[in-house]
C-alpha cells in the first residue's frame, strides 16, 4: 500500500497529535451496524435489470445535465448518442448537480444528504462514487462512467434474472493486483466504472452503508488523501472489499452472475480506446481528485477540519516542492 505520506511527516508531533485528535472526535460519530441500517431507506430488489442507463458529471456550482451537456466536447456527445442509439430500450440520463442532490433529498432524505454533502467539493469522483451506488439502489439499471462506452447492445448480453455482474478487471496479469486490493482477493479489483444492477440489491446497499462508516471514522493522517483516500472510502477499494466479504460470509444472500471478461459486453474504459489517468478530467476541466491535497472527508469539526487541511495543504507542498514526490 501506498504511504499516505512521507516519513519525514508521519513522525512529527504535530501529525500525531492532529491524527490523534480526528480519532477523538470521529469516535463520537460513529454508530452500530443497527443505526447505519436505519440511515438507508429500503428499496425492494426489482425482478431483472430495469432499463435505466446512468453517466455522471460533476460540474459544482449548481450545474445542470443541460448545461453540462451544452458545453461537453464533440467526443463526449458523440459517445453519449451512440450509446443511446445502441440502447433505444434504455432510457438514458446524464446527472450533473442539480439532478444529484435533488435525487438524494427526494429518494433518501436529509441525513443521507448530509453525508453526500461532507465529501469535499475538490473531489467530485468520490461524490459521483456515492452517487452512483445511490442511484442504482433505488432505480437500479447500469452505470458507466462518462469517459467509457460499450460497443455492443446491454440487452443483448443481460438474462432475464441477472441481479448483479461482478467484473474484475481484465488487465491484471500473471495474478498482479491493483493496488489497494489485499492479496487474498485473488481476482483483485472489481469495476466500479461500469455497473449493473437490479433496483434494491444487497451489494450496493452494503456498499453504500460501508462508504458512511468509513466517512465516520475518516483519518486523512491514516486512510490518506488524493488518489489514496478517494480509492479506500469511496471508490474501488472500498467496493470490491464490501461485496467480498459478503461472498465470503453470507454467499445465499449474493444474487449475482460475474460479467468476466467485461470485454465480452464491448466495455471501453476509454471510448477513444486510450485512456491516460487526468486526462478526462482536464478535457471536462473537472479537478482531478489524484492532485488533490485536502482531507476527502470533511470533519464535522470546522476547527478541526481547517487545521487538517492546513497541515494537509503543507505536507503536499513539502512532497511536491521538496522532494520531488507524486
């Protein structure tokens, strides 16, 4: 795993006592299983994949999936239409802000928002990571991330039954992990840019309910910032240990078939057929999350939380500018 900072910081008093104190402070917040079950409506598991196809794009400012579709490059439209005229028994929708928060106000109230809104706004990826597991949860469909396609018809490769495909990566090679994943599950990463799933099902909910808890106990000094910290509480990391474990302890309740290889279904990380990390999110001019320096999670502690980023601000300059790092 990836050291969330350099030595030369993690030994200081300063990190120590502020990584101690946000430990202090998190214990307050952090519920049973029981209370976390009670944070999230239940939705029931539909019969089948409904025909919904989500993309997200995070604009900040209030931004709409009009406005956001306006000013999209050529190569994005272009890959949207083509997806919709792939998939005419789908109904497509681009979520932006607007639709987001009003989507998760309606369909789960004020303390589900709540957390959707402790997500700093410097990363919109772990917002849209939340996001999309929200919305599958209560729609259901697919999701597919706004830089990848799929060149085949969904309905021609979905069963009547599915509930859930689990895909692992298809770039793993001679059993290389990706980082973050631990050893032990063999398989490594599970996509999380391309997901299907009935309405209500089990793994998402449980994901979802991991993503609060680790929102609670969020320790930039420990889980890290960045790319570090996107990845363990929101994102795939995070996804693919969650339904794992429910494979591995309760496999009767995982109602699910595994899409490997995800090739099989014409997904396209890329719909341009390279993908190099950053550059989709400077072609959107979103901020990209893996140069990020602020603390993912916003503490509840505007005192705490100010002298987090602060030092957080600090170590980032110091890595950067003096050692030459990330």
């Amino acid at each position: 795993m990836r050291p969330a900072y350099h030595d030369a910081f993690k030994h200081m008093i300063l990190t120590d006592l502020l990584s101690k104190k946000t430990q202090l402070h998190n214990r307050r917040f952090v519920k049973t299983r029981e209370q976390y079950e009670h944070l999230l409506p239940h939705f029931t598991l539909s019969t089948g994949i409904p025909k919904n196809l989500f993309q997200i794009c995070l604009k900040g400012q209030g931004s709409t999936a009009e406005k956001v579709l306006s000013g999209l490059p050529a190569a994005f439209v272009d890959n949207i239409r083509g997806l919709q005229e792939k998939n005419q028994d789908f109904i497509y929708q681009l979520v932006s802000d607007r639709e987001a928060e009003d989507f998760i106000r309606l369909n789960y109230g004020k303390t589900v928002f709540q957390y959707y809104q402790r997500i700093d706004s410097h990363y919109p990826a772990a917002k849209a990571d939340l996001l999309r597991y929200l919305l599958l949860y209560a729609r259901g469909g697919v999701y597919l991330d706004l830089k990848s396609t799929v060149v085949i018809p969904l309905s021609e490769n979905l069963q009547k039954n599915d509930q859930f495909l689990v895909f692992y990566w298809d770039c793993l090679e001679n059993g290389k992990h990706h980082l973050l994943i631990p050893e032990h599950i063999t398989k490594g990463e599970m996509l999380q840019a391309f997901i299907i799933s009935a309405r209500g099902h089990l793994f998402l909910r449980s994901v979802i309910l991991a993503i609060f808890e680790a929102m609670d106990t969020y320790n930039p000094y420990l889980t890290g910032v960045g790319w570090t910290g996107v990845v363990s509480t929101t994102g795939p990391a995070l996804y693919t240990k969650t339904i794992y474990d429910i494979l591995q302890s309760t496999p009767a309740k995982a109602s699910y078939r595994e899409g490997r290889p995800f090739s099989q279904f014409g997904y396209q990380v890329s719909f341009t057929g390279e993908y190099t990390p950053g550059l989709y999110q400077k072609a959107l001019s979103l901020k990209d999350y893996r140069e990020c320096s602020r603390p993912v999670i916003q503490s509840t502690s505007h005192f705490l939380q100010a002298l987090n980023l602060d030092w957080c601000t600090a170590m980032h300059f110091y890595r950067k500018r003096v050692l030459h790092l990330d």
